[in-house]
C-alpha cells in the first residue's frame, strides 16, 4: 500500500491542494482583490486522488446532513457535487446558474428535478468573501429549497466562512484552510 493510500481522506485532499493547486504570485481574486497566492482547487479536486478524496467526504457530509442533493454555483462547485456522486452519495447533484436560462426550460437550477423543501447540502470549491456561495443559498431558497448545510473544498480565511454561516442559517463546514495548504503564507 502507498503513503497516498494510507492517508485518510481529508490529509490527502490536503495534500492534494499544495501540491497540485496552490500557485504563488499576485493574482486578482473574484472579489476583485489582490493576493499574493492563489489556490486553484480544480487543479487539485480533478485528479484522480483528490476527486476521490473529495467526493468521500462530502457524501458523509451529504449523509449526516440528510442532505438529498448537492450542487451550488457553477463552476466552482460542479466537480463538488459530481465527486459526492462518483463516491456513491444517495443524492441529485445540481448547479445554479450565474443566470438565468433564456430558452428551453429557463431554469436557474441544471440538473434533476427538485421538489419543494428539498434538503440541498450547498457545495463550494474556494471560499474567499462567500459571495458566490451566498449567491448559491439565496437561489436555492428561492426555488423553495432547503439549506441543510455548505460545504468548501478551502476556506481562504478571509471572512467568507462567517458571512456564509451568518446566511446559511446551517452548518458551514471548511474541509481544508488556507492555514493547511499554505501555513507560510505572507498574510498570515
């Protein structure tokens, strides 16, 4: 057996992002902010060990939140909610758009169809301000759903997780921190 394989789920997701998304440099951040590092999760949670490492802990999340589907914004939390089917979550997996559709059914919410009250578990890949998960909540309260709790792939430390949790009204659950990715980090 690898080191890789006798890490749990959560050290190999972590290990997972340094290695495969933390890029150092300036960057602007969707907040429009300027930061000295980036953590570009995708890089990480589309690979084959962090998916699965990924897509493991979001379905317990999904299970003990008795969530019944997963999804949230998309881009960031598309790979989300497909990694906690691909680990075999007993969930629908959806995403908001950014807006609305203009042809076909003109739905904001792609995916299954979700019944009124729903248990939706909001999925994140980076937390920054929060906004585009908050986002996320207010549409998926909108179409009659239920928040039963939000879940990010990295909390950036930088107010997001506490705006969410204030809205959610739910559990907000940060699988990693910037703090375990890059605990050297210039802002620390």
């Amino acid at each position: 057996m690898s080191s890789l394989q006798q890490m749990g789920a959560r050290e190999l997701l972590i290990a997972e992002l340094r290695e495969h998304a933390l890029v150092i440099g300036e960057v602007t951040l969707t907040s429009g902010k300027k930061a000295q590092y980036y953590v570009d999760a995708k890089r990480a949670i589309l690979r084959r060990a962090g998916f699965g490492a990924l897509g493991e802990l979001v379905a317990a999340e999904a299970a003990a939140r008795e969530a019944t589907a997963v999804g949230g914004l998309t881009m960031g939390a598309d790979p989300v909610a497909c990694a906690a089917l691909a680990a075999g979550a007993d969930v629908k997996a959806f995403f908001v758009r950014k807006e609305r559709k203009q042809h076909g059914l003109q739905r904001w919410i792609e995916g299954p169809e979700l019944e009124s009250g729903e248990r939706c578990l909001v999925v994140e890949d980076v937390v920054t301000t929060g906004g585009s998960t908050l986002k996320a909540i207010e549409r998926v309260r909108e179409e009659g759903l239920e928040v039963a709790g939000v879940v990010s792939v990295l909390d950036r430390l930088a107010g997001g997780g506490e705006a969410i949790e204030a809205a959610a009204n739910a559990p907000y659950l940060a699988l990693a921190t910037i703090d375990d990715v890059y605990p050297e980090r210039p802002d620390r």
